[in-house]
C-alpha cells in the first residue's frame, strides 16, 4: 500500500472515529444508492473543480463544501442519451453490487447529470433534440434542446458510508470535463436554495475547503487518476466499512 492511500484510508478512520462520537446509533440501515458529479476544467493551466457550499440550515452537512450530487430518479432509468456508457465504467459499476444491472449502471450515471442540472444550473450533454423524454426532473432538457452523453462520464470512486449513521449512502462518484456544459441556467444557487454558491478551484486549494472527509479523499483520488492519463480503464477505488475499519479496494 502506498503512503498517498494509507494517508486517505487514516483520514477516512478519524472522520469516522469523531462522527462516531458525535453521533452515536445502533440502529441498522441500509444505504441507498446515489452518484456525485465532479465537473473539471482542465483547460487552463492547473485543473480545477466545481463545489458548493450547502446551506448552514441544512440539517445535513451543513455549511460543507460538496460536490453536486444525490438518489437516484426512476426516471433515470428511461432518459435517452446523445451517447451510451463507456462498456468499462458499466462493468467496474456492476461490481460488488449484487442487484445491479446494465440499466441500473446507466442510471447512476443519469442521475449525478440530473443532480447536477437541479443543484447547479448546468446542463451537461449535447444539443440535440429527441423524443420520449419522461416527465419530471428531466423535462429541463427537453425544454433546452440538451441530451446527456455518457461517453463523456467517467466512474472514479465508490464509498459507502459506515454503520450506524442516521443517512446511509452507497455513493458513486463521477467526473465529467467543463466543455460537456452545453446550457445555463442562472439563479439556480443562493441564500434560499441548496446549494449557496459555486467555486471553480484548484483540487490542492479545494481540498482545503471545510468539507466532508470523503469529499477530499475523492478529490485526491482524482488528482492522482488525472495524473495516470483519466483513462476508462484505470481500477476505481470502492471505499467501506467492515468491522470498524476503513478498507480500500479496487474495481
């Protein structure tokens, strides 16, 4: 094990050690699942990514910087695309997940993009017309002439949050290049909604951020992943629990 992913595994263990204290439960509940979106602009000279602040109201991760993320949508599961799923960010998707099909895979992948739209305004796709949209948070699209294409998505981490959490998420993680924006709409973020403001920065300030610890954990294993070229076919970490300890492994 390298010192980089025994330094993220260590950072994983204390966030958990410190919420355990905080918050402490037996009750048993199942994560749902759910995907996060990390947009990145590589065009200047240094990457840089796309958080937002969540409300201090929120009873959830108050004030946290994240990624635009959240459930998935049975719509999901019927959103034409402009371009399918790359075939090994779908297989890397249905490993560990005994319930998992091809369409659930795409639907993940769906769902960090429709996130994206309701919490940020960004419309991630191609201008492109078509028919049999489903009614719903998807309508957005249709409205702007925007298809999603999964081509472009990539699978770069999975996490599972621990045990005896009040929320429980089986979390994919994915990340998509700026020049997938194909629309805006402005005034989707602010005092009132959930998501306060939007920052563009670079992944060694981001991780900086007051954010939760497997957002930096993400970060840093996409900084390395951009590193190895972002390639569909590098492993994805699949981070969990079991017994009290952090494990890594790799998809």
């Amino acid at each position: 094990m390298s010192d980089a992913i025994a330094s993220r595994i260590a950072r994983m263990t204390e966030f958990i050690r410190r919420s355990d204290k905080a918050n402490p439960s037996s009750e048993a509940i199942l994560p749902k699942d759910a995907a996060t979106l990390i947009l990145i602009d590589r065009s200047g000279a240094e990457p840089k990514v796309l958080l937002g602040k969540r409300h201090d109201r929120h009873v959830f991760m108050p004030g946290k910087f994240v990624f635009p993320g959240g459930g998935v949508d049975p719509s999901d599961e019927h959103m034409p695309v402009a371009r399918e799923l790359d075939k090994q960010a779908e297989m890397r998707l249905l490993q560990r997940f005994p319930e998992g099909n091809p369409v659930r895979a795409r639907a993940l992948a769906l769902a960090a993009i429709r996130e994206t739209c309701e919490e940020t305004g960004l419309l991630l796709g191609r201008r492109a017309q078509a028919a049999n949209i489903p009614a719903g948070p998807w309508e957005t699209f249709a409205q702007h002439g925007v298809l999603p294409d999964l081509s472009a998505i990539h699978f770069v981490g999975r996490a599972i949050t621990p045990p005896g959490r009040p929320r429980r998420f089986d979390a994919r993680f994915f990340t998509m290049d700026a020049s997938a924006i194909a629309h805006r709409i402005e005034g989707v973020t602010g005092p009132d909604a959930e998501l306060v403001e939007l920052v563009w920065m670079p992944i060694g300030d981001a991780e900086k951020l007051d954010m939760p610890a497997v957002t930096g954990v993400m970060l840093e294993e996409l900084d390395a992943r951009i590193a190895e070229g972002l390639g569909h076919d590098l492993p994805v970490p699949f981070y969990y629990t079991l017994s009290g300890n952090v494990q890594r492994e790799e998809l």
